[in-house]
C-alpha cells in the first residue's frame, strides 16, 4: 500500500479523448522538449498498449503537438514492452545528424498521470480506506472534512474549478450534435436522450436523464473537448452525470458538490495509490469501476448516509465491475466506452440506494475490493486491457474484413 497524493492530481482538467494516451503523453513531451530545446528533431518510439490504440487515441497527435510538429518523428512498437507500465514510450533528442543527443523512458500509469511523479510528495497520512474510516469515527468528522484538514486551501478551490468544469461539459455535449470523429460512423446521442427523457413519465425519466448527462461528457470527450479525470477521461462521465442529476433533484448547493467532489476523490485515491485506475493495466474495471465506486460514494453521502454506508455504496460500485474488459473497437474511446459511463452511472445511483436500505454493515471492504481490482486486473489477458485485441474489437475487426 502507498499513501495518497492531493485530489489536484486525481482530478486533471484537460482535453480527450484518453488521459493515458494523449494528456499524459503530450505532458511528458513538453517535459523532454523543455529539457532539451536545442534537439534539431525527436524521436518517440510507443511500446505495447500505448502502440497498440495509439492512433486511435490520437497519441501521436498529443506527442507531435507538445514536441515540435514536423520535427518529430513517431515509432509504433504493440508487440515489445518496456518493463513498468503496458504504456511506454521511449523519447530520443536527435542533433541535425540523426544521432541520439538524449534517451528517456516514460510511462503513462493512468488519469494523466506519469510514473515519473511519484517523485512528488504524498498529501495523505494514511494507506487504507480502513485508516481513513478508524480516523474519521475517532474525531467524529464526516469523509470530506477528513480531506479537508489534509489538503491546502487551493485544493478546495480545485474541487469548485472542477464541479465548474463538469458542469460545462454536460452544457456542452447536451447543446451539441453532429458525427463523432474517428470513422464509426457514430452520431452524438446526449441531445436526443435530453428530450426523448423528457416526454418520459417518473418511473423512466430520472434514468434517461442520467444517461443523457453521462453521453454528454463522454462524447465531449471521444470529440476532443475539455473534460475531468474522474478518475480517468475514458471514465469523465460517470460522476458529473451522478452529481449533476442529484444537484437538481436534491436542489442541492455548489458547497454540497465540492464536498461530494472531495469524498469521491477519496475513494478514487485510494484505488489509485493501491489498485490501478489505468485500462492498459487492469482492464475498464480501473477506469469505469473506479469511476462508479466514486459516484456511488458521493451519492450516498448527498443522500444522508453514514460513513459506513457510504463504504458500502463505494465498494458495491467497485466489485460489481470486477473483471471488466477494456476492448475498445478501433482503439477509439467510443465503443463501448460512451455506453458504459451511462451504465456506470446508473448503476452508482443503484449502489447508493442499496446502501442506504442497510445499516452500512457488510463483509467485504472496500480496501479488499481495491486488492481484488487488482489481482484480477493482472490477470486479465493482455487481450483485454486496451490492446483492442479481443473482446468486442475482435469481433467488429473481424465483421470488417
């Protein structure tokens, strides 16, 4: 287990379509640019998974844009893989020669992030979500107020930048139509769901609206546009759907929001720091379980539930994704990764509910799931962990033919 950094590195403001493979790869390209600014050109060589979806993700895009477009030249490797990370890329500074000036390794591990910061220092005293609970029942604070007097005043200022930031890119998507890009041929959804969920009655509205607001964001996101890792953008739908539906039923205030922001983001610090948020490395289970275990936290507490029920909610979200496969067809964050958020994103809300029918009591931990998450997830064939080897990428690549 590792101790936890601060929520402004789980929640990355930035633009699709994957934090893995674009927003972590364009930051580790500025960083090598930066140190080596007299290069005459680059060379970036993309390992294993990162190689594999890559161009469906428009890495090389990320990469060519942040080094120097038309100096950069971008090498494709899916079937060799450095040693840390399924997600590798290795950036070579080259003179007017061609010859190697500088060689550095990268590896992208999830949400954004880059296995290079770990160098930075962790905000969080504890390892567990068991630590955080037995320091929450001993001081009588709630999970937000446990983040709270760990994290700086920015951080809170964060949280408000980021519920501002989901907020907008549900305005967005649900405002927007038109093709989604990448040649599947796929049409924005969100708008239509609005008003076909509208002429709906009771029983079925609250969902339609729910997937509405989930197909928002994640097709901003397939789209390019600006999102939050939450934990991950393949993942961005999930919580701002679940958090943006509840505001307006709950008639609940922003302050509210920034506080569930902070008690989801514990949740999704915890699998990250001890589990995985990245598909390469454990499949969607990371990306989309993860993201339903924080809605499902955050839920539950909008709702009035204790600290254990909200445990429960968080670990529900996370084990009942167990072994999920992230197959994207195409390598495109789209298929099935638009429909899953909606789904997500339902089912957190089913999460919260059942906890609340409980009195917070269950067997397995939340920090069992995150153990569980990840074994499995080691486990998966590489077939199934973003490669778009197998699963539904197979099958479409083969219908293709």
């Amino acid at each position: 287990m590792h101790f936890m950094k601060s929520l402004t590195e789980l929640y990355r403001l930035g633009r699709g379509p994957s934090s893995s493979h674009t927003m972590a790869p364009a930051r580790a390209a500025a960083r090598f640019r930066h140190d080596f600014p007299l290069a005459a050109s680059f060379r970036v060589t993309l390992y294993g998974s990162l190689a594999a979806t890559g161009k469906g993700h428009m890495t090389d895009r990320a990469i060519e844009e942040a080094l120097r477009p038309g100096t950069t030249r971008i090498v494709w490797e899916p079937g060799l893989s450095l040693p840390e990370h399924p997600n590798a890329m290795r950036f070579e500074a080259l003179d007017a020669a061609g010859t190697t000036l500088a060689q550095r390794d990268e590896y992208s591990i999830g949400g954004g992030a880059l296995l290079s910061d770990r160098t930075m220092a962790e905000t969080y005293d504890a390892v567990s979500l068991e630590q955080v609970l037995a320091d929450c029942q001993r001081t009588g604070s709630s999970f937000w107020e446990y983040v709270r007097t760990r994290e700086t005043a920015a951080t809170w200022i964060h949280l408000t930048e980021v519920w501002s930031a989901m907020t907008e890119s549900i305005r967005r998507g649900l405002s927007s139509e038109g093709a989604i890009p990448g040649g599947l041929g796929l049409c924005r959804r969100a708008r239509s769901l609005l008003r076909k969920s509208q002429m709906l009655d009771a029983a079925f509205r609250a969902e339609g609206l729910l997937a509405a607001y989930a197909y928002a964001v994640a097709e901003e996101n397939a789209c390019g546009g600006a999102v939050v890792t939450a934990p991950t953008c393949g993942s961005s739908g999930v919580l701002p759907a679940v958090l943006y539906h509840l505001r307006q039923t709950l008639a609940l205030a922003d302050e509210d929001m920034v506080r569930a922001l902070a008690t989801a983001g514990l949740f999704g610090n915890v699998v990250k720091a001890n589990g995985s948020i990245s598909g390469a490395d454990v499949g969607c289970q990371g990306e989309i379980g993860t993201a339903c275990s924080m809605a499902a936290a955050a839920a539950t507490q909008l709702h009035g539930g204790t600290l254990r029920q909200i445990e429960y909610a968080a670990e529900m979200g996370l084990e009942h994704h167990f072994g999920l496969t992230c197959d994207p067809v195409d390598g495109l964050v789209q298929i099935p990764c638009i429909e899953r958020n909606a789904h997500a994103a339902m089912r957190a809300i089913g999460c919260a509910r059942f906890a609340l029918l409980s009195d917070g009591t269950h067997r397995i931990s939340f920090d069992d799931a995150v153990v569980v998450l990840l074994e499995t997830g080691r486990n998966l064939s590489s077939l199934y962990r973003e490669t778009a080897g197998g699963g539904l990428a197979r099958v479409h690549r083969a219908r293709q033919r």
